[in-house]
C-alpha cells in the first residue's frame, strides 16, 4: 500500500485523498489504455520508491512488473534518445540550456530498479527492447539481480542469434566483472562481428587481472581488421598492467589509424611512459592533433626529462585547434619550459584570442614568470579588466599567488562584484592572503551562496587550522549546511566540521547527531544503487567509515536525551545499514566483498561497542522498569 490519490475509471482523481491504495490498483493503471493514468501511477510509484526501504518495495514486484512491462513494451520508439553503439557513435549533442524530458521509458526503467527481484530476471531477459535505451535495460538488471543474473545471461548469450542483444549481454558482463565470465567471453573472439569483439574486450578489461589469461588473444586483435576492436585491444593491454606487452603496444603507434595511435599512447602511458622517451620526437610530428595531445601527456608524466622535446611542441600554442593549444599551454606551464613566455604573453594579451585559451596561458605563466617580472604583472593586472569572468579569475589567481602588493584593493572591490564567480575568487584569493581577516567575509558570503558557491567556500576553509575561537566561529557558521539537501555539499560540510572541531577539542555534541544519520541513510542508498559499481565501491565504503568514526565520537562525548529517541534513532539506522549490507553481500559480486566485509566490520563493532550513552541507556530502561 501506498498513500497517495485513488485512480478512479475516469483516471486520477487529484481532489480525493485516501489513507492507502492498493498496488494492485496501481497495476491496473499501468495496463490501461489511458495514457493519463499509466503517467499519474508512475508519479506515485516515484515519490514511493524514494520513501520505501528497498526489501518493502521488491515485495510488490507481482504487483508492479508485469503493468510496467506492458507500460515498457507500449512506449514508442524515440531514435533521439536512444542510446548509441559506441562502436557506431556517441550521443546525440543536446545544448546545455535545453531543458530535457526524461522520457517515459526511463521512468518505468528506473522504478523497475527499486522493485525487481533477482526472480525477475529471467522474464527480464525475455523482454529486451532492442530499440530502446539498451543500456539503461542492462543496468536495471544488474540493479535488480546483481551477480545472480551472470548464469542467465551465459545461457542466452549462447542461444540469441540477435546482434543488439548479444551486444546487451556483453554490456551486462561488462558491469557485473567475474572469473565465470571468461569461457563466454572466449567464444567471442571468433566472432565475425566486430562489435561483439569489441564489446567482449571491454568486459575483459573490467575483469583486470582476472583477465591475464587472455593476454596472448588480445595481443591478437591488435591486428584485427576493424579499428575499434584494435582500440579496444590497446586499451586492455594497457589495463592489464603488464610491462611484456610495451613492445606490441609500441609497434601499433605506426597504426595508420590515429584514434588507434591515441589508444597505444594512452595504454602506454598507463604501463610505462619511459619506453615512449626514444619514440617521442618522431610522434611530436604525428599530423593528428588527438595524438599530438596524447604527446603533450606523456611529456607532462615524464616530467623535468621532457624539457628537450619542448622546444617541438612549442609551435602548436598557435594551433588553430584551441583544445590542443591548451594542452600545450599546460604542458609547457607543468615544464616550466622558459622560451614558451613570449608566446604565452602574446596569448593572453590580445583580447580577441579564445578566453579559455587565454585563461590557462595565464596559468602556464604563473608556474614559467618570475613575481617580479613587470610585463607579465603589468599584462595580468590589465587582464583583470577584461570583461570576462574566465579571463579576470585565471589573472587574479596568479597575482594572488605571487602575492602581488597591488592585488587585495581589486579583490576587495569584487567582493561587491554583480558577477557571482568574481565574487567566489575575491573571496577564494582573500583568505589564500591573509586567512584570518578574510574570514568573516567569507562565513557572510556563505549565507547567501548557491550550492556551487557554498561547495567552493566550503573546500576553502575545510582544511585550514584556524585558531579555536575562529574555529568554532567556522563551526557555527557550517550548523546551518548540515542538512543541505545537496549530498556532495551536507559531505563536504561534514569533513569540515570534524576538523575544525579538532582545533577547537569539541568535534562532536550530542544534538548534531542528525545531520551524521541522515549522511549514512544516504550512503546507504547509494549503496543498495551503484553495488554492481566496483569503481565506486571504495570511496562510497570510505564514506560510511567516515561517518561510523562520527557517530562513534558523538556516542562516545555525548549525554542521552530526556526519552532516548536520538540513541534509539541511532541504533535503527545502524540496523538498517547493516542489513542493507547483508543484502548487497548477498547480490555483489568477488570483486566487491572485502569493502562490504570491512564496512560491515565496522558496523557491527559500532553497534555492539560499550560507550557512556549506551551505558545510560541502559540503566534508564532499567529505572523505567523497576518504576
């Protein structure tokens, strides 16, 4: 049951309110031939997923999936959105200020997600729309079936005879990486479909070393007759993290394909960017400018040694493609490469020249010029008028580094700026000077910034040792963001909290307990969504320690409220989390376990730890009772 408006015949009623709804009205929506009621049920099942514990709602998968597979299958094709093979191209370009619908059929995916079960995914499988978001199909199976999904999909890949959801297949291996995969992914070497080559390297990657076993195969595709599949055979190489395979990735740089060349570079620079050192100077000749920018990469790794090849790449500041006059600027700025000032000052001294462009010149500068150089001062200072905020805040940034005497007025006067961003580098470049004084004009701006605003003032002020009485001035200020509804802000909030609370010896009071439960229901969430991600796995698990360690200090320094309902809240939540882990453990796949091990470690060590509010606690049930 759900609470939310009745679906009458007539479709929804939004002036009627009950107390709950049956989910099996909420199918029959979804298999009606009204389109208003099919949109009005998806609305509700929404807002219900975001408010239901992931066991409640894969309870109502009877329920739910058949009426948003008919809702699935019903939805016609949009070639717009559909997601694109990237052996045959990417997305569709959409401007950034279009304000996007996310179509019907990524809604109904997405609700799929939150009540699948693992018993689902075989009538799944059976319902792959092939013409459709064929990657969001694969996720939401991975979602709903995590590693148990791997056996079903073995046995389809060895019966379709479709392309498309062979491709589907090797996409699900790709995200759900285990050993088991290995023998379906050697069949695949001999297909005649370059896609599916492709597609089947791509899932060996995510195996890492698991995958070793097939070094000598994939050596092989380096000289496949379709060009993605050599990318993707570099690319693997490169992932393997094996030195004996640098000579077969050297011998494709002559590759006349130049994203294969870009491949090996990147492959290389992975493995060991010193066998590249002999090869470079003719590359700096190579007529690709994505391999010219590959060059500029290896040079920025290799480092001081690089100096003698910069004088080559040198010439390409005045390329005519900007990306790659960037890149060149940033590298020779990483080099501290001197003969590169004239050009660099000529850059950022025309005003026509392509802000960007100019922006990171200015950058290059600041690590090439001395702070008592008088021209560049001089051309920065006059950059700073310019009328665009990319070009004024690269200036100020290097004037504020050398800590030029004739800064801090300008900075002082875009405090006041009507440009946002001008104001958030006064702000940013005026603590860099003089940390302490700036200091309440910084906490005053944070009032009043946006989220992208506070994340920047926020990063500025986390880690400085800030004396105790500003440092509790910091802390009190940052009370207001701790419930940010923005997770990556309320986080970033949270770790400034902690260490300024280190300066002051108060990291933790009892009654800020909210904001830490609040961040681990949270992380939470993201866990039981992105399991089958062994890439985000680590930081996510290092986020939940982070927020044990909290809650632990404020157990641990705080008194038990007059009913308990804050350590009662505590102890739920901790459940909760736990037993999301267990069900994740149950779902996730070799590669994840020792994160979820070591999270549930921690969790059960927090939950069964002697502590003085628990010690309170305990005694008060036991007065209550004998009262």
């Amino acid at each position: 049951m759900i609470t939310k408006h009745p679906i009458t015949t007539q479709g929804w009623d939004p002036t009627s309110t009950v107390e709950s709804l049956e989910f099996s009205d909420i199918s029959a929506a979804l298999r009606s031939p009204n389109a208003d009621q099919q949109q009005q049920a998806i609305a509700a099942l929404e807002e219900w997923v975001q408010s239901t514990t992931w066991q409640d709602s894969t309870a109502q998968s009877p329920h739910l999936l058949p009426g948003l597979l008919h809702v699935w299958n019903q939805e016609p094709q949009r070639a717009d959105w559909a997601e694109r093979d990237p052996f045959a191209g990417g997305w569709p370009y959409i401007p950034v200020d279009t304000e996007v619908q996310v179509p019907l059929f990524q809604r109904v995916l997405s609700i799929m997600g939150h009540v699948g079960r693992p018993s689902d995914v075989s009538t799944l499988l059976q319902h792959p729309n092939e013409s459709r978001q064929s990657g969001l199909w694969v996720h939401t199976i991975a979602r709903i079936g995590g590693h148990r999904v791997l056996p079903p999909v073995w046995s389809r890949l060895t019966q379709t005879s479709s392309l498309n959801e062979t491709l589907l297949l090797l996409q699900c291996m790709e995200l759900l990486p285990e050993p088991g995969n290995l023998p379906h992914l050697k069949s695949c070497w001999s297909s005649p479909q370059p896609a599916v080559r492709g597609h089947a390297l791509r899932a060996l990657r995510a195996l890492g070393q698991e995958g070793v076993e097939q070094l000598s195969a994939v050596e092989q595709l380096l000289q496949d007759s379709a060009v993605r599949v050599r990318e993707q055979a570099a690319l693997t190489l490169g992932a393997f993290g094996k030195a004996a395979v640098a000579p077969h990735l050297v011998a494709l740089l002559q590759d006349h394909e130049p994203s294969v060349r870009c491949c090996s570079l990147q492959a290389l620079r992975r493995l060991d960017v010193s066998v590249l050192e002999s090869k470079l100077p003719a590359l700096c000749k190579d007529p690709s400018h994505n391999v010219r920018h590959e060059v500029l990469l290896c040079l920025e790794q290799i480092g001081p040694k690089a100096k003698e090849l910069a004088g080559q790449v040198l010439p390409w500041l005045t390329a005519s493609d900007t990306t790659l006059a960037e890149a060149t600027a940033r590298c020779l700025g990483s080099l501290g490469y001197q003969p590169a000032r004239e050009t660099l000052l000529e850059l950022v001294r025309v005003p026509y020249y392509d802000p960007s462009l100019r922006a990171t010149s200015a950058q290059a500068l600041g690590k090439i010029a001395s702070p008592t150089d008088e021209e560049t001062s001089r051309i920065l200072f006059r950059m700073m008028k310019f009328p665009n905020p990319q070009v004024q805040r690269a200036a100020a940034a290097v004037l504020t580094t050398w800590r030029h005497p004739e800064i801090q007025p300008i900075l002082q006067r875009w405090l006041e700026h009507s440009n946002p961003w001008l104001q958030m580098q006064a702000v940013q470049s005026l603590h860099e000077l003089e940390p302490i004084a700036s200091l309440s004009s910084l906490l005053k701006k944070l009032q009043t910034a946006s989220y992208e605003q506070a994340e920047t003032i926020v990063s500025t002020i986390a880690g400085y040792p800030y004396p105790t009485p500003e440092a509790q001035l910091v802390q009190e200020s940052l009370r207001s963001l701790l419930h940010a509804s923005r997770p990556s802000l309320r986080q970033q909030v949270l770790q400034a909290y902690q260490f300024q609370g280190q300066q002051t010896g108060q990291t933790f009071d009892y009654e800020m307990i909210t904001p830490w439960l609040d961040a681990l229901q949270h992380a939470t969430e993201q866990l039981l969504a992105l399991f089958y991600w062994r890439d985000n796995l680590p930081q996510l698990k290092d986020d939940i320690l982070l927020l044990c360690s909290m809650i632990q200090e404020s157990l641990v320094q705080g008194t038990l409220d007059t009913k308990g309902e804050q350590f009662l809240r505590i102890q739920s939540q901790l459940h909760h989390t736990q037993e999301s882990v267990t069900f994740v453990q149950d779902k996730a796949g070799r590669f994840a376990q020792p994160a979820l091990q070591e999270i549930q470690q921690t969790l059960s060590d927090l939950l069964h730890a002697p502590n003085p509010t628990h010690q309170q606690w305990e005694e008060a049930m036991e007065d209550s009772l004998f009262a």
